[in-house]
C-alpha cells in the first residue's frame, strides 16, 4: 500500500507494471455491513475462481461499518480503501446495500440484503398528513438520483417484488432480475450436515436446542424481551436442553463486542452459548429444533427450512405487509413468557403446517435452487465475458468455528 493506504496492485495507475496477470476484468464489492458481505460472499464465491477476473472488495461507508475491514481481512480478501473505490473505474460493482451507490463508476448489480424486500421506508410527512409508506430498497428514493436508475441490474428474489417495483419504481423495472434467494439456495443445500453442526455447537443427541435469534433496534426481541433468557436457563433442564443466542450484527457493532459480552456474562455463566457475527448463522438454524425470534430474517430463513418458530413480540411496524416476515409473524405461535415454556416449544412444532411453511418459502423466493446459476449469468453478460463450463455446485456452510 502507499502512504496513503491506497492499493497499487492490481488496480489503479501503472498497476499493470506489477501484475502477474494481466487483461483482468475486475469486479468490486461494496461491502457496507457484514451481514450483506456474507450475502454477498453466496454470489462472488461463484466467479472468483475464474482467472479472468480479479475481485477486490471495498467497506462502504454505513452506520454499522464497523467490524467488516477486520471480516475482510480474515477473509483474506484484497480491501480497497472507500475513498481510492470511488474514484476508479471497474468492469462490474457487486453490493447488497444502497449507500454511496451514485459514487461507484462501474455496471451496478444491486441484491436485497435479507429475506427479500421485507421493510418499509422510513416514515415520511407530507403537508398536513402522512405519506403512504413504500417498501424499502424497491423504492424510487433509494434506486434513482437525478431521474437516473442507479442498478444496471435488479436482483428480486420473488415475482411479487417485481409487482411491487411496478408500483413504486416503474422505471427500474427494465433492470430488475427475478433470480431467487441465493442464501436459501445454501441453506438448503447444507441441510445434510445436520449433525455435523449440532456437534460443533455442542449439542447431544438427546438434547434440543433452542436457539434465540434476534435483530437489532428498538423493536427487537433483545431489546423488548429482557426476561427471555433468564427464564428459558431457569426452566429448561440443561440436560435436555441447549440455549444458544444469534444477534445481529447490527447489536455487536453498534454497542461494542465487549459490551454485549458483558451483558451476556451471566446467562453465558448459566449455560448460553453465544455465536459471534463471524459466524454463518445458518448452521446454527440448521441444526436447531426450535428458533424463538422476531421480525428479523432469520426466523423466516428458520421457517423455509422447516424449523418450527416462536416469536415473543407483536409485529413490527417498520414490516412489509405480505412480506415474508409479515406471514411468519402472522401465522407463528407466540411464546408466552408468563407460562410455563417447555411445553409451549413442544407444542410449536405442531402449529406448522405444509401450506404455512410453502406460503413463508414462496415470499421468499420464487427461482428455488436456481439463483446462484441466474446470478452468475447476469454478471458474465454484464462482463461481456463467455460464462466457463457448468456452474459448481453450492458449498455446504461452514461448521461454526467462533462461539464464546
């Protein structure tokens, strides 16, 4: 690197001086979070192996940026600096987020960062009354400026999120891709190593284990539903019993790593194990019995994959209505904390039903098994490259290594 901290290899001027291979097509990766770096490590895992082009990944500025320079870095990926990113030029930019995305010159290929198009807009006032809310990321605030659509290409998971673009963005619709899920696509083909991440989770044969799994903000399961851990340690028999908690970053990275383990310092005494947001999230979803959450994506990614779940809270205002989210808190049991609760988690697995658990996976993709295929062409012709071979096939998820 430069004084600067600019990168001089493989990019930038005179860089062709110090390649050893040269005539590259270079993507880059707009990591603004490290929940949508993991979404997007489900795609660039797909090209990064053809070595005609070289992938170099940039943090985006993000109110929760924090922490995914040193997730890159463990990666052991190429980072380039956010400042040096925007003023180079690229073949094709990869993100899952929407900030900065006017500042990158380069074909932009935008995909969702959770189970599809599942938030509204932030609320907005119009004079006297308030305006309509729109989903969010399908909305003509977030893809346009100055009248220009800023998505070369579109990725929606389901065909109604193309109706909905219809109505909010029609003039984006020329880019919108209908391509599926790519992180249930790797859900799902990892489902056969059940075991395999039960045993690094330290779960018994005998045993079932409940995993909480909770998203960031005021409405969330951490924040609303303090008695939540305590009680489930103190009435479920650790015998019988594992406990294992799944925040999102969005707490770890807005509150500190070492703050969150010290409000979790006494139930991590009493028997909780912790995933840190290294960890892929859905070997643990995977090898649960039962998932007790809220209005965030991974209860509806746990639901797809036939994990029976419980939430504690309403549902959130901010939610899409007919979302995948909205289905889940609409037809999942609600756990009642004033009750006892191992008979409520044995109950909740006979609460489900095919139709509940086909209507929750259809809001969530529509191209079942075959979004990593569609990706992977829409980039080749945005690279104006031939597409090598057959596509290999999805690596299962990595068995958890971080826990504490």
């Amino acid at each position: 690197m430069g004084e600067a901290g600019w990168v001089r290899v493989p990019i930038g001027v005179g860089a062709e001086r110090w390649v050893t291979l040269a005539g590259l097509r270079t993507v880059l990766v707009v990591v603004h979070t490290l929940p949508s770096g993991q979404r997007l490590l489900d795609v660039v895992e797909h090209i990064e192996t053809d070595q005609r082009i070289q992938v170099v990944f940039t943090p985006a500025p993000d109110v929760f940026d924090s922490g995914v320079i040193d997730w890159l870095r463990s990666l052991g990926a190429l980072v380039v600096p956010w400042q040096q990113a925007i003023q180079q030029r690229f073949d094709l930019a990869i993100t899952a987020s929407y900030g900065g995305l006017s500042e990158i010159h380069a074909p932009r290929i935008v995909l969702p960062h959770g189970a599809g198009y599942g938030k509204l807009a932030p609320q907005a006032t119009g004079k006297g009354s308030r305006a309509r809310r729109q989903v969010y990321g399908l909305d003509a605030q977030r893809l346009t400026r100055d009248g220009r659509v800023l998505a070369d290409v579109l990725v929606l998971s389901t065909n109604a999120h193309k109706s909905i673009l219809r109505a909010q963005c029609p003039e984006a619709l020329s880019s919108a891709l209908v391509a599926g899920d790519p992180c249930y696509d790797k859900l799902l083909a990892s489902m056969h190593l059940r075991k395999l991440y039960r045993e690094a989770l330290c779960v018994e044969d005998d045993q079932q284990l409940v995993l909480i799994a909770s998203t960031w903000g005021a409405q969330s399961l951490f924040a609303r539903s303090a008695e939540l851990m305590p009680r489930l340690l103190q009435q479920l028999d650790n015998r019988k019993f594992r406990i294992a908690a799944l925040l999102h970053p969005g707490v770890w990275f807005g509150h500190g790593k070492r703050q969150v383990l010290a409000w979790l310092s006494e139930y991590r005494r009493a028997g909780l194990t912790v995933l840190t947001p290294e960890v892929d999230w859905r070997a643990a979803v995977i090898g649960a019995d039962i998932v007790i959450g809220d209005h965030g994506s991974i209860p509806v990614y746990a639901a797809c994959a036939r994990v029976p779940v419980l939430t504690v809270d309403g549902l959130d205002t901010d939610v899409a209505p007919l979302s995948a989210n909205a289905l889940l808190a609409d037809r999942a049991p609600r756990l009642h904390l004033t009750d006892p609760i191992e008979p409520q988690l044995h109950s909740a697995a006979d609460h489900f039903d095919e139709d509940d658990y086909a209507a929750i996976t259809a809001a969530v993709t529509s191209k079942p098994d075959q979004a990593v295929r569609l990706l992977r062409d829409a980039i080749y012709r945005q690279l104006c490259l031939p597409e090598p071979g057959r596509h290999r096939q999805l690596e299962p998820v990595a068995v958890p290594q971080r826990q504490v």
